[in-house]
C-alpha cells in the first residue's frame, strides 16, 4: 500500500542522517571568526567598532560581532602574548630604550633583549608616546635640516624680490652657513649609522674617537670615560675582544666576559655600494683595514 507520507524518501534520509552542529564545531565557528575579526582589526590599524557597521556587511563575507565581544577577546589575546613573552624571556636579559618621530608626536619603545639559538631577540614590551623634548645643546638635528634645506632652495629663490631679499643672509654669513654645515654633516652621518643593524660596541667607540679627534669640543660628552658611558672598564674590555686583542686582557677581564662567550660564526663579507660614504662609513672602513692588516702581518 503506497504511503500516506508527503515526505520523499531524499527528504526523510537527509533529516535522519544528516549531521548536527556539535558544540566543538561551533566553538569552532566562532574563534574563526573572531581571530579573522582581530586579524583584520589590527593589521590596517582599524576601530573595533567596524565588525558592527553596515557598510562592512555589505563588503565583506566575515560574520558579524559586537563591539564589546571584540574587545573582549582582544583583551584575552594580550594576555596570552604576555604570558608567552614572560615564558620566553630568561632570567637576566637587557633593556633597549629607543625613541622616534612621527609627524609632531614622539614615541619611545622598551625592548627585551636576549640571546636565543646564538641569535640576538628583541621583544618590545611598551610603546607609548612622549613629550616635546626641551630644546638644549645636543637638540642640533632641526639645525641640521633647517641650514640643508636652505641650501636645496637657495638657487630658486629670486632676488627681484626685496621682501625676500632683506630676509636672506649675506655672502659673509651664508660661508660660515656652509661651514656649519658641513661640520654637521659628521654628527649627522655618526647619528644615523648608530642607528642602523649589526653596529657593534666598538663601531659605536671608533666614530666616538673619531668624532672626539676632529672635533674636541665634543670629549667631554663622548669620550671613553665620559658620562654617558655607565662601565668604561667593561666598555674597554668589550673594545679590546671586538678588536681582536685577545692577548691584552687579564685575567679579571677575561672572568668578567665569560658570560658573553658565543659559538664563533662566520661573519658575511660587506658588499660596496655606489654611493659615497658618509663620515661614519669612512671612519669604520678605515679602521677594519687596519685590522685585517694587523692579522695578515702579524708576526712582523
């Protein structure tokens, strides 16, 4: 007898064996959709409040979230990556302070650093923005761009003009501008290399000396046994490893590096550039040729 059922048989086997949405799927479900939310947030630097706005429905495919669920899960992320930066971090590692403009607002970051697989680590811990810095002596940067920027414009800038023109420094003053210039092209060059990767704490002695030799002034701010240098006696004994003057430390020296002791690596060969070389580039290249000659004559 044909059955009395509206239901087709399709019908009847996919609502008895089709599967159910368990709570791992749905768990499942959702720390996508939030993890793509976060990802999507804080790559572009965007505000948590887009996942509830219409306009992002409309273009994109992520489902949507509130606010306040965002945030929340943000929150817990933080916390994670805390707790792993704390895990990952040993006992004893270093603080690295660096500080940068952005437009008319400064930064200063906090950074771990630490050895990891004979590999040097950086973790930033803080990042908050901070004050003006008082204009003093050793502010000359502003200087520095102010004068090399007049010398860009200089030649475009008419002398029809007497406005212009009464406002403009004389042949007298625009020599000892130059000069001046040119004396701040040595700090800017030894500022920006102090800046860049790999540069060891000897560089950072030999454009000091350097700097110190050609321009006196500066010694009491930079020398070996300035102020700014916390420990000049192990200051010293890291100079004289760096320079491959093994034989010249003692033994008290010796103990107090012994920490620092590392699997020697091969060093990668630097590639010349085209480019000319600034003061600190000059500086450095001179004094690894000395090295590398005092190693090929060594017994002479």
């Amino acid at each position: 007898m044909r059955s009395s059922s509206t239901f087709t048989t399709k019908q009847v086997c996919s609502y008895f064996f089709t599967r159910s949405a368990t709570n791992k799927t749905s768990l499942l479900s959702i720390s996508a959709t939030v993890y793509c939310w976060l990802d999507f947030v804080t790559e572009y630097n965007l505000s948590f409040s887009l996942c509830e706005s219409p306009t992002t429905d409309k273009y994109t495919y992520m489902k949507r979230i509130c606010t306040e669920t965002l945030l929340k899960y943000a929150v817990l992320v933080t916390n994670e990556v805390e707790n792993a930066i704390s895990m990952f971090i040993p006992r004893k590692f270093g603080i690295m302070i660096d500080g940068w403009s952005f437009h008319s607002e400064h930064y200063a970051a906090v950074f771990a650093v630490l050895e990891h697989d004979q590999h040097s680590e950086k973790v930033l811990l803080a990042l908050a923005p901070i004050v003006d810095v008082l204009r003093q002596a050793t502010r000359w940067g502003s200087t520095y761009k102010m004068i090399d920027r007049y010398f860009e414009l200089r030649d475009a800038m008419g002398t029809d003009d007497d406005d212009i023109v009464s406002v403009l420094p004389t042949h007298r003053q625009e020599n000892r501008l130059r000069a001046l210039l040119d004396l701040f092209r040595d700090f800017q060059s030894a500022t920006m290399k102090l800046q860049e990767q790999g540069v060891t704490l000897l560089d950072v002695r030999y454009i000091f000396d350097a700097l110190v030799e050609k321009h006196p002034v500066v010694d009491d701010y930079l020398s070996a046994d300035a102020t700014i240098v916390k420990d000049p006696a192990f200051e010293e004994e890291y100079v004289l490893v760096l320079a491959d003057k093994y034989e010249e430390l003692t033994e008290d020296q010796r103990l107090m590096l012994h920490p620092f002791e590392t699997v020697p690596v091969a060093a990668a060969t630097p590639t010349c550039s085209g480019h000319t070389q600034g003061f600190a580039d000059q500086v450095l290249s001179a004094r690894k040729k000395q090295r590398s000659a005092k190693k090929e004559f060594g017994g002479v």
